[in-house]
C-alpha cells in the first residue's frame, strides 16, 4: 500500500476534465493537484520499545521480523480514512507504532501477546491496513510501548473441505490471494468489500466485514464457520459444526472484536464453488423510495440475486455506481445493479424470479450494461477520493442500517446533518447515497460526502461526522454495518449497547487481556 | 402441561396394537401400561422460601401471582426428558422449587431479580417447561431458597412492522399463540420444533431453538432482530439494524444464554407473510449416504425447501416420520421429505428448481402422501414416547450437528456408542436417525434410541447418554444442535467451548449476575 493513500501507484491517475470542470463549478476549487510529501522526510515519533524488549521479541518471530526501520513503521501508522490520509499529507510528526513484527504462525503470535502483556506493551493488530474508522492508530494509552502485529505471513490455505463447503485460511490472506488459493480448488469465497485488493481474511473478521455480494454470499460473519484466536491468557479454537445450541455462540464475541479481545490468527470459512454462470442486470426507478422497496419486495420473497445494490437520485446522477462516467452526462432516476451466480439452472430461475418481482415493482430493463459498468469500476472509489484530496476536495463515507419502514426516515436524518454540518462551516456539500447491503428485515445505507476543504478539513470532517453519527443514533440506526468502531465510532457505542452492554464488553476483555495491552483506545469505551 | 408426561390430556392415548406386537418380539416386554401416580399424593421438598421474602417478592408481582401451591411446584419441578420424566413417575419426593412467581412485564422481572440477588435466592426462568435438557432443574446450589419465575403473563404481541417484517413477542408467547396473534397481521413466524405447542418465544431464544421449517425460515437464533434482557445488574435491549458491524453481536451472547445470563423478556423477530402456496413432496433414496448427498447438493445451490429432511433406513423402516404407521408394514430405503412455502411464483420456481437437483441426485419422487403424514403428526412423537415409558421401554432422543464431510463417521460413532452402551447392560438398542436441520456446511443428525427398560432405567440411560456425548465430542460434532446444554450437557461445555471459553462465559455471568443467582448448575461448568 502507498503510505499517505489508497492502493498501488498503479492505480492512481490524475482527475477526468470532466470532473475537474464540476468540481470548478460546484466547489469553485481549481481542480489542480497539490504536491504530496516525500517519504523519506517524514517524521515519526521517536521509537520507545527498549531494546531488551526489541530483543526478546524478535527472538519471538526472528530477528528479521521485528523491524524498526522508517518505513515500516510510517506504513503502519493508521488506515485509510480520509481523516488519516489528510493526517499523513499534513506536516509534523506521525505517530507510528514503536516497532512492527512480522510473526509467521499462531504460537508465534501468543508468544508475542504473552511477552507483551508481562511487559506493558500495547499491540495492534494489523491485516491490510485499510481501517477507514481508525482501528489500527497505535495508541500508546499508558503503555510503555505499541508495536503492531503484521499478520500478512499468515498467508496459508490449510484445510479444505470441497464436500462441506469449507476452508480455512490464515489471517494476512488477503482477497485476491484467497480467491487464488480457493481457485487452485475450483472454490471461492466470494466476499468482496471495496477494500478487497488490500484487506485480509482477519481483518474481514475482527471488523464483521460485508462485501458486494452480501446478499448472495452473506456478511463476513455469516461466512464464520471456525475461528482460532490468540490471546493474551490463552488460545480459543471456536465453532464444532454448522450451528450448534451449546450456549451463547463465542465466535459472535470475537467476530467484530477488532483486536480488542485477541487476534484472529485463522478463519475456518463457508466456500462455494466457482459460479459456473454470471448474469448481471441493471434497473432503473423512478425515484430511491420505489427502487428500495422494490429491492425489499425481492429480498422478502427468498429471491435475493448475488449482488443487489440502489444508488440514490444524487448518486445516480453523478454517475458515481459507473467509475468510467464519473461527472459525465447526468442520469435520472436511480440506478440499481443485480448480479446472479450459481449453477445455470439457479442463475436461470433465480434471475427470472427477481426480475419478475423488480419490473412488478415500477423498475425499468436497462440491461447488463450499467451493471457491467458497476462491476468493472467496483474497487476505484478509494482512488478516486485520493484524486480529490490533492485538490482540494474534501470526500469521505460513512454507513449505518436499520430496518425498511426506517430506511428513508433515517436518510433523510443523516443527509441533513451532513449538509447542514458542511454548510454550517460556508462550504456547500455533495451528498450521495446507496443501499447496498439487503436482508429480510432492513438495509445498509452508504453515505458518500463531496465538499470543498477549509483550512483545517480534519477538523472541517470531524464537525460533520459528529453529526452524522449522532443523526444515526438519534434515529435508530446502527453507528456502523461494515466499517467496524475502531476509535472513531468508540464514542457512540455505548448507545449502541447500552451501559450493561459496555460493562459486559469490558468483562470479557479483562478475562482474555487482563494487562489490558491489545488495541488500546478501540471499540470498548 | 401434564405433571408427569408431555403435552395435555387429550393428546395420550394408549399404544396401538401393532406397536405393541412390536415390542413383544424385539424387546420382550407386554405392552402393558403401568398405573401412574396421583399427582395429589406425590411428597415434595419442603418449601425453603422465608415468609419474609414471599412476602417481599408478593409485593413485587402480586399476591396472587406468588405461588406456593403443590400443583404450581410440582409442575414446575422440572422439564420433559426421558430422565425427567421417569423421576416424575418414580417414588419418591420430588424436588421442586420453593415457590413459583408468575411476573406481569419485564420491569417486575427485573424487580424479582435485583430483590433475589440482594437476598440469595436462586431464580430458574421458566418458559413452556419443555427442557429435555436439565434447564428447569431447581438446583439450589447452596442459595438459601429456589424459585421458578414463570413467564405465561409476558404474553402479548406488543409491535408489529410488516414493511420490516418483523415483531416483538412478550418471552411468555407460545408457538400457537405467536401464530395466532401474527395470523391477525397476515403475517407468521414459522418457528416449529417439536415442542411448538407448549414451548415460548423467550424459552427459544435462550436455548437457540432450531424449528422443522428451519432450512426456510432459519433457526429461531437467526430470527432474533432485538433482545430484551433483564438481568440482575440491570437491562439490556440489544439489537440496532438488520446487520451491524458495531462489534461483538451481544446478541448471540445472550440467545442460548439459558437464563444464567438473564431473563429474556421480550424478543424482536422476523415474520413473513401467511405463505400465499405451500407446496409437499416426499422422495425416497436408496440409502442414508445418497439422501444427505442429495440434501447437500440442494442446500449448497441456495435452493432449499422450507422444510427438508431425511429419516436414515432404520428410522423410515420403523415409519417413525409417519406417525400414524409407526410399526407398520416395513418400507426400504430412506425416506426425504420436503415442504416449500412462499409466493405461488417463489413456490414454483424452488420447488423445480430442488426437485431436479433432488431426482438427479439418485431420488425417487413419491409424491406429496408421505409428507403431509409426515406433517400430520409431526408434534405426535412425544405423546408416543410416554406411552412407550409406561409400558417399560426406555425412549429418549439427542442430537448434535457436524460439517457434511463427517456426517457419516459421526452417525456411525453415535450409533454404536449407544448400541454397546445398552447391549453392554444386556438389553438390545433400536438407534433410529434423521436430519431435520440442514445448512451450506453441514446438518444436524436427531437419534432416537429404544431400549427395554432396566430396573433402574435412568441409571441405564446416563450410560448411553455418556457413551453418545463422548462420542460426538470424539468425532467432532456439537454437543447439541437445538435442545440446549442445560444440567445435562454441562459436562461437555469444556469440550465444546474450551477452557479459555469458559472463562470467557464466567466473566460474563459475573458481570450480569455476580450473586450468581440465575439458574444454577446449568450451562457454565
């Protein structure tokens, strides 16, 4: 990963004229890139691991293993918000973790968890560094050090039960490497969050990750079969079969633990095969009221497709669901993608099912074209944010859910706190919308905001963002779907939970963490 | 409920001939009942509830709903197993709780259990008192008295959202009752184990209840939207979307918490609409292998039945899934049955969809007759196995789930253990076994054990129950799949959970319990 952005130099590329003349437009920016900082000049706090420290745990994971150097720690000074990315391009000093260690397998891991809850070091854990929530910051919270945890050579499938349905991969596989190792067995996972191309298997736990094809292939957390866990006071090896009534289910206290409980060091996940058929299919709705209840009507009959997404009006008129067309010539209505995979007989009935229901429903054919378009452009986003960061635009997300009858009430909510938030401070603000995560009782909602950077944007998205969450709890939603609590949601999740809730969280953490060392200042508050 | 046996009164009747023919050739026994005893006549332990504190918890729910009577004891003395009933029908003075408080609404609850945690006195939350798990055992557990708080008054429907498709049901609903109040929407829950017509919303939700329509509807576990917990530290209403990724899901902590956790109060559910068409098709395979083979297939294509199931050769040889030809003329092969429920569109397009999948995996159709008997007497094995109890036959089910791939061993390693365990005590042993449960992963498998009974039967059938626990351990499956841990299971809990798990369990029972006065002896070792 590039250090102050998103992804690979590859996939960076200045912005579309057609986009730099909206930008001058609406935002009166020059839509000219700025300048990014060298590497190299960089400064970071200085290292406080103590060297007796650096040395027993590098005799942990091998002296090659422990690295102090610049540039590891600078990549694993937080994740990808826009808040970190703007934090990166400021100047001063970045906070980084005192050391990064590379361990190879799980006993390495509780060796290195033991060592540092005996010696007063915090560790965040670390896949593929793309927290946009800050789960990764190396908050130091009294300790006497912070090191983070790579997992990435924990990059092993090693069980594959093709009859079950069944794999297990290590905690730093990332997506792509999973959908490689799993092919190798005519198998795949099929979850595929923006964050795809970088994050990893661990990480999609510890977050309760949801990707694009949630609706065919479930959440993350739906795909847990079995979960190993490391953990200061011990290892847990959770899940003896599909479902079981043995109790409170433990694998749904350490899925979603960011950290904070222990570090997944392998997921025993639900595989499937490699869809023999792919049919996509693209609708167009009159308006977002329509379009979602149409999407309801389909998820409620059990005839939910792959993929089922619904851009807002906003959204669909700047194209954004259409990476190629971004700014290009507006579009009416709103546009939603279906996507069905499986064997031809369950693409063939599945997708005349949902058709039938979508057309019933006020959706206009708009073949597979659009949803193409959507499917090629799926993991851009990122980049382009990083395009309007350097010049001056300021463009982050957010995500709640909650259930249909709540669904409007709620967007309407936070739509207005963010722009009344933005304006609030003389900027006018862009803000899109889209469901893209469907179940029988409600949706996500995904939330993309465009505005003009003042002179302190942090403190410029801080003010929205507040507004945004408290819109969201005020109104019943929940403060994340499928970017996790890191630190930047921890202030809402006691409404969240409740007190009892938090108490109970805090319960569990002193069992497994008793010195308190893992990911201090994340999800607990 | 009857004291001494399940269900009501008008649902006993005495064996038909041909079972008793049966029985006299396998097992030796007359088919004679035994006389039962009268309930009125049956010595309980003395109540140990000092007048003070029924006075104190009087004021709390109401003088009237504070009972010491010996019918209110004796019924809630325990649940429904095999063991369970047997001490019921044995000599003897039954142990019972010292007396039986029927709360109006969650803040008496709430109230009873502040006021029993200041003053030691355990509390068993009760549902329908359907356990066959040990979970209403009154275990005093060195408190100074035992009451069971019984839930029939938390009985009403209190919201209904029928765009979400969801309700919220007092813990006191049972199964007809969620029915009929939902019937009154249109709408259904479509949750129907075996105990469905005594069994409660809340009583589900603690054990994590998987129903007969599980494959289309989802265990009652995956149902849950919202929870409503009291717990002596205070209340916890959990739940804020349809999916959320704001950490661990309490949820799951708490649904197959058992009451050790707290009392579930009121529960927050998926509903669908009345089904428009139900469609029935049974089938038959040619052996246990082929038919789960089959089930699998159509399961991992996302074209599952509202219902599936497969009876292996022993079970449909003895027509146990049809329940009036128990015994009767012998069938061959393995009998499947399968119900789809939905839209008539829906209905028509799953049902091609699985039957193909189901015919070209090596299945005979047999039509829709043995599935509506199937459905006729789903509820009727229960009634069956106390007439089999009074005419000297040891009758008692278990269950466990594992992945497909090691569904066969595990069967086989089940099927032995309690064969050798009884044949070990010199009585020949019928092991019968369905699937009822089916997942992507993998399925349950429900035995159903008959034996003639020994003279000290329940000492006869803890050695089989052992032989069979240890063995599913052993081979890898889930000490129970949906009849909960409870007393019975509790030995396993480390098995199944671990020792770090366990730890993890009791920290969290000290955080909402730390008089340690909910349910004791179950669940946690």
């Amino acid at each position: 990963m590039v250090w102050d952005a998103w992804g690979v130099p590859s996939g960076h590329a200045p912005l579309p004229d057609k986009i730099r003349t909206l930008l001058t437009q609406v935002f009166g920016v020059s839509g000219e890139p700025v300048a990014r900082r060298d590497e190299g000049g960089v400064p970071l706090s200085e290292s406080a691991l103590k060297s007796e420290h650096a040395a027993a745990l590098a005799a942990v994971v091998g002296v090659g293993n422990l690295s102090t150097a610049h540039g590891d720690r600078l990549r694993h000074a937080g994740g990808k918000s826009t808040p970190d990315l703007l934090r990166r391009r400021a100047d001063g000093v970045q906070a980084a973790p005192d050391a990064v260690l590379f361990p190879a397998d799980h006993d390495e891991v509780a060796a290195v968890l033991a060592y540092c809850s005996a010696h007063r070091i915090a560790v965040v854990p670390f896949g593929g560094g793309t927290s946009v929530v800050g789960g990764l910051d190396p908050i130091r919270d009294g300790f006497d050090a912070v090191i983070t945890l790579d997992l990435c050579r924990l990059d092993t499938l090693t069980e594959v039960d093709p009859v079950s349905g069944t794999a297990t991969l290590g905690a730093g596989v990332t997506g792509p490497q999973a959908e490689r190792l799993l092919a190798e067995h005519g198998l795949s996972l099929g979850h595929f969050p923006q964050s795809f191309e970088f994050a990893t298997i661990g990480g999609f736990a510890a977050t309760r990750s949801s990707g694009q094809a949630s609706a065919g292939y479930g959440r993350f957390d739906d795909m847990i079969q079995r979960l190993r866990v490391a953990t200061p006071a011990g290892s847990l090896d959770l899940g003896r079969g599909p479902a079981s009534a043995a109790g409170p289910d433990l694998r749904e206290l350490f899925a979603g633990s960011e950290g904070v409980f222990g570090v997944v060091t392998a997921v025993t996940l639900r595989v499937h095969p490699v869809p023999e058929t792919v049919a996509r299919q693209a609708w167009s709705f009159p308006d977002f009221a329509t379009g979602a209840a149409a999407l309801r009507t389909v998820v409620q009959a059990g005839a939910a497709p792959t993929v089922l997404r619904l851009s807002d009006e906003v959204e669909t008129g700047m194209n954004l669901a259409r990476s190629h067309d971004v700014g290009g010539r507006p579009v009416g209505g709103c546009l939603a993608v279906t996507t069905f995979e499986g064997t031809a007989a369950h693409v063939a009935a599945r997708h005349a099912e949902a058709s039938a229901l979508l057309a019933a429903a006020g959706g206009t054919d708009l073949g597979a074209g659009p949803a193409d378009d959507w499917e090629h452009g799926r993991f851009a986003a990122p980049y382009l944010r990083d395009a309007l960061l350097d010049t001056g635009i300021l463009c982050e997300t957010l995500e709640t859910a909650t259930s249909w009858s709540n669904l409007s009430t709620l967007k309407a909510a936070v739509t207005t706190a963010l722009v009344d938030a933005l304006t609030g401070q003389g900027t006018p603000a862009l803000v899109m919308c889209h469901i893209s995560h469907t179940y029988p009782a409600g949706a996500s909602l995904y939330f993309t905001v465009v505005a003009k950077q003042l002179d302190d944007p942090i403190a410029q998205w801080q003010v929205a963002k507040r507004a945004a969450g408290d819109a969201i709890v005020a109104s019943g939603g929940t403060i994340t779907h499928h970017h996790a609590v890191g630190a930047d949601h921890r202030p809402w999740m006691t409404d969240e939970v409740g007190e009892l809730g938090v108490r109970v969280l805090r319960a569990v953490k002193q069992a497994v963490d008793p010195a308190g060392i893992l990911n201090p200042g994340k999800l607990v508050p």
